[in-house]
C-alpha cells in the first residue's frame, strides 16, 4: 500500500481529502500518491503568507542565511536519496540527477551568501546647493508574499531558484510544484521544516493547475516567479498586468560553428557538446540545443561527427548509471515530439538519424534541411531533437541565430575575441556562451531571455532584486 505524501501548509505539514500519483516516466510505476490541498486549506496557507510580510521582512539577516546554510547542507547530505527521487518522478538519467542537486546546493549556499552581503548603497546629495547636509541610504525590502510556479524539467533546482532568492531577502513564499514531479519539493519541504524560519514564510502546495488562476490573481500575492512554456507565462502576465511578474520561458537555442572553428579537434569538440546538450535531460531543457547552423566551409565535415556523437549516447534506464537519455516527462510528450518530426519530414526536411517512439522515449533525433514552414523550425521541441543548417559567414549566421521568435541563449564556437564581443552585441538573447554550446548554465550569473522567452532574471542576487525595491531614507541636518 502506497503511503499518501503529506504536503506543507505554512511550514507545517498538512493532509488532503483527495491525492493524486506520480509514475514513473520509464515503466509507469508508481512511485508515490500526494495529497492535494483543499480550497480552505490554500486560503489557509495564502494568509498565513500575508500576515509574515512584516514579520519576515523583519528578521536579521544571519537568522535567513542560517536557515539557507541549513539547507544547502541538508541537501548534500541527502543527495543520493533526492537524486533517486528525480530520476524516479522525472525519469532523468542518475547521473544527472545527481548533478541537479548539487546545483541547488551551490543556489541554497549562495543565497545565504547573498542575504549576509546585502547592505543597501548610501549617497550623499550635497552635490546641490540644496542638499547640503542631506544624506540618503537606500535599502531594498520585499514587494510582498512571493507564488513560485514551478516546471517539472528541474524539479529540484528550478525551485531552488524560486525559494532560495525569496529566503535570502525575507519574502514569504508560496511554491506551486509541477504535478508531474513534486516530490523534491515536498522534500526541500522536510528541510525547510528543520529550520527556525517564522511561520507562513514558506508553503510547498501541490495544488491542481484548474486552481491555479485563482492564486495568481489573489492580491496577496504581489509578485509571481514563473517557469514554463510561453503560452501560460503571458498568459498569466496579462491578466495580472498591475503584478510584479517574472517569467522563464521557452527557448530555440542555436549553436553557432563558424568557419576559424576548423581543425579536427575544434571540430570533435563542438560535435560532442552539441550531442551531448542536445539530448541531456532528454532535450527537456530551455537552453537545450535545437539548431545547428554551421558555416558551408565546416558543415560537411560537422554534420558526420555531431551524427555520430548522437549515435553514441546510450539511451535506456535512467536508473543505469550508464545511461545518457532517459524518456520525456510522459508518452504524451514524447507522442508530441514525434508528430513534430513526422511533420518536419513530410515537409521535406532529411532524417539523419533518430525518428523514432518507445512509449515516453524519444530517440535521439538529428535532421537536415529542416524547411521554414515546419513546426519545429519556428517552435520549442522540448525533446531530443536537433536540426543542422548551412549558412555563408558571420552576417548569415548571427541573422539566423535572430530569425526566432525566442531569445533565451546561443552558443558560437569561434577563436576570435572580436566575433565573440559582435556576437554579445548583436545576438538578440538574453547570454551567449563562446566556445560552448547554449547550455551552459552558472547557477548564480543572470540568467534569462528576451522577446517570448519572458522578462527578469533568475540567478539568486538578481532574483532578490526582482523581489524586492528600492526605498530611500533621507538624513537631514548633517555635517557632511
């Protein structure tokens, strides 16, 4: 008999009148059932939000860094048990589940970091006649109670990224979990329970999407941390245009080789990363490579090797340590993908490798000639699948690179320092990573996108700031 996962109302547990399961992505087994609040019970969890606004906003700053210090070392000391726990609700391969939660580790460590070293600016104002012996500090202090909105693709560490920054600075906190996979954060949950942090700082609520609208619209929840598809994310927006929004959206990354990235080593080194970050969370990431588009002088030569480096990542088990790719969140998903590869090849585009379904997995999938009209041109595939382009020199390639209607990142691979700096100034993303693939993510750097790929910024210092706003205090009468 399954045990019903108890959820966290207002830093304590809670129980249900109704649950739902989590199966496994890579055999449909049931890993757990999870309760599910009641309407009284988010009310109850909601208010309790608001009412820690002040009381939250108030306490020192070594009392929230301790509490975030507590957590990331929770986090180490459980990461086997946690790693396990994502493979099994999201069906990432071990290995990189293991590595998502040394990720939120390192965001848990640096926003106690972050709330230790926050201390505000100070200026002083008699640089007019007017402000002679006038002085002015400004701090920054939380806009109010924060929803978190959380994806199923990181379940750990993309809530990490929601709480952590909320923590840091003293914003009561409610986290709405993906219902694919919410069992790391009731675990983060566990964790939290540990510390002496004020009651209704914090709500982990595994709440049903149709309930959704109404938190976002609830008052008391003044600002809204979103990661998820582009569709939902402005949806939310718009209809809570006087709200402090912030919104991680979809991507269509682009990996750049241009013609100086020649020899058979930058070659072989582009290749693999372009395999390997296309397909890591089974392409279930934002920054996952989608496009290929490589100078005419170096294609040929690159699309055998990224071919090849493709076929050679192991799919299966993602509880196998050998595994490289796992399934798709669900067959649902996967089905998703298919039908967008199916349509890009009636359109005309060349299947290289890949192409095909098992239930929730998705082989890994390269194409070529991918035509402009085809779904996967234009959209976010969200799945192992990568299309190859040719292009004539930096101009066309960087116009490319900017023919999509997200900009989240890009990667190019080039030696030259001053392509690398045309790139930063003319790529319409939110970061590019030189000799790289898009991928490449530092947990604490900004990280977000422009166009549909949504507004603000994650990484914990630059979530606390959209968190928060300045207030100036004025001190008169000084001798300066």
């Amino acid at each position: 008999m399954t045990t019903t996962h108890e959820f966290w109302l207002a830093g304590r547990r809670a129980s249900g009148e109704t649950a739902f399961e989590v199966r496994h992505p890579h055999d449909g087994s049931l890993v757990a059932t999870v309760g599910v609040p009641t309407d009284a019970q988010v009310e109850e969890a909601v208010a309790a939000a608001a009412a820690a606004v002040p009381v939250f906003a108030a306490t020192p700053a070594h009392q929230r860094a301790t509490a975030l210090d507590h957590v990331a070392k929770r986090l180490a000391e459980r990461t086997e048990e946690i790693a396990r726990l994502i493979t099994a609700e999201n069906g990432k391969p071990i290995k990189w589940a293991r590595g998502e939660v040394g990720r939120a580790v390192s965001v848990f460590r640096w926003a106690a970091e972050e709330a230790r070293r926050t201390n505000g600016e100070t200026m002083r104002l008699d640089t007019d006649p007017g402000g002679t012996g006038r002085y002015a500090i400004v701090r920054r202090f939380p806009r109010g109670a924060v929803l978190g909105i959380a994806p199923f693709n990181f379940p750990l560490n993309l809530v990490a990224h929601k709480v952590a920054p909320a923590i840091a600075v003293g914003a009561p906190i409610i986290l709405k979990p993906a219902p694919a996979t919410p069992l790391s954060a009731l675990v983060l949950g566990e964790i939290l329970a540990e510390t002496d942090l004020p009651a209704g700082s914090w709500s982990v609520l595994p709440v049903e999407n149709a309930k959704m609208p109404a938190l976002v619209q609830d008052e008391r929840l003044p600002v809204i941390s979103f990661t998820g598809s582009d569709k939902v994310g402005y949806q939310i927006m718009d209809s809570v245009p006087r709200k402090h929004v912030t919104l991680e959206l979809g991507g269509n990354a682009a990996a750049v080789v241009l013609a100086d990235w020649n020899s058979e080593a930058d070659l072989d080194w582009a290749a693999s990363r372009i395999a390997l970050f296309a397909n890591y969370q089974g392409g279930q990431s934002c920054i996952s490579v989608q496009r290929v588009i490589a100078d005419a002088s170096v294609y040929d030569r690159l699309v055998e090797k990224v071919v090849a480096k493709v076929k050679a990542q192991v799919t299966g088990d993602p509880s196998d340590e050998a595994t490289d790719v796992g399934p798709l969140v669900d067959e649902n998903a996967a089905k998703r993908v298919e039908s967008w590869v199916e349509d890009a090849v009636a359109k005309g585009a060349e299947l290289l490798i890949g192409g095909s379904r098992d239930g929730a997995a998705y082989a890994p999938t390269v194409l070529a000639e991918l035509p402009a009209d085809a779904i996967l041109a234009r959209a976010e595939v969200f799945g192992p699948v990568l299309s190859l382009h040719r292009v004539e020199g930096t101009e066309e390639a960087f116009a490319a690179v900017n023919d999509s209607a997200f900009g989240l990142q890009a990667g190019v691979f080039t030696h030259d320092v001053q392509t690398a700096f045309r790139a930063h100034r003319e790529l319409e993303v939110g970061g590019v990573v030189i000799g790289d693939a898009p991928s490449y993510r530092a947990d604490q750097m900004p990280y977000g996108g422009v166009k549909d790929s949504g507004v603000g910024r994650e990484g914990v210092r630059y979530a606390m700031d959209d968190f928060t706003f300045e207030k100036v205090l004025v001190l008169t009468g000084l001798d300066l």
